[in-house]
C-alpha cells in the first residue's frame, strides 16, 4: 500500500522501482579526444507513481495536494517513508478522464501520473 501524505493510494504501483540508481554520469573529451565520464552520486530519486483507474475524488484531492503542497511530505511505500516533495518539472500529477464530458466533471481518470522527488 501506498501513503501519500495523509491519501490512501491502494492502487497506485511504484512505476521506476527499479530505476533509482542514485549516480549522475558526464562524459568529457580532453582535447587529444580522450573520453572520461565522470561520476557524481546523488542523495536524491525520481519516484514515479502510476494507476490506471480512479475516481475523481482521489485525482481531485491528489491535485488540491500538489497545488498547495510546496513543502516536503512524507510518502510510505512498502512500510518505508520517503520525504519528497512534488517534481513539477515533470508535471506533479498527471491523469486524463475517462470519458470527456463539457457540462459536468469526469467520474473517473484514468492514466494518473505523479511525479515525486526525495529530499
């Protein structure tokens, strides 16, 4: 189960688990074109939450949090707590309706992305 602050995400899986390699790579040619990449660890992640269905109510308090939310807050993934704060970089938190509608709001979304950042 996932936390997110005081939201319940039941269904919400960790998308980049696996891809939080903590090491930022630069590569530089001397001038006689001798290749060196350099390595910088890093005390920071990207997570990347993802659900395929929800209902409006979760997206809509998820969004409220992400537009107030400037500051670091816990997220509990697997009885770990991670202290991130929201990447808006990528967009914070992304989903699409299920069905468009243009006089009443959607009851689902579908595809929700959040993009989070520990700290």
């Amino acid at each position: 189960m996932i936390q997110l602050d005081t939201i319940s995400l039941d269904n919400f899986v960790w998308r980049n688990q696996g891809a939080t390699i903590n090491i930022a790579a630069k590569e530089r040619r001397a001038l006689n074109g001798v290749g060196k990449v350099l390595l910088t660890p890093l005390s920071d992640f990207e997570i990347v939450l993802f659900a395929e269905l929800e209902p409006s109510a979760i997206f809509e308090a998820i969004e409220a949090h992400a537009k107030t939310n400037l500051d670091t807050f816990d997220v509990t993934i697997h009885s770990v707590v991670y202290t991130c704060r929201w990447n808006y970089l990528k967009g914070a938190a992304i989903a699409e309706p299920q069905r468009a509608y243009s006089d009443v709001k959607p009851d689902y979304y579908k595809n929700i992305q959040l993009f989070l950042v520990t700290v």
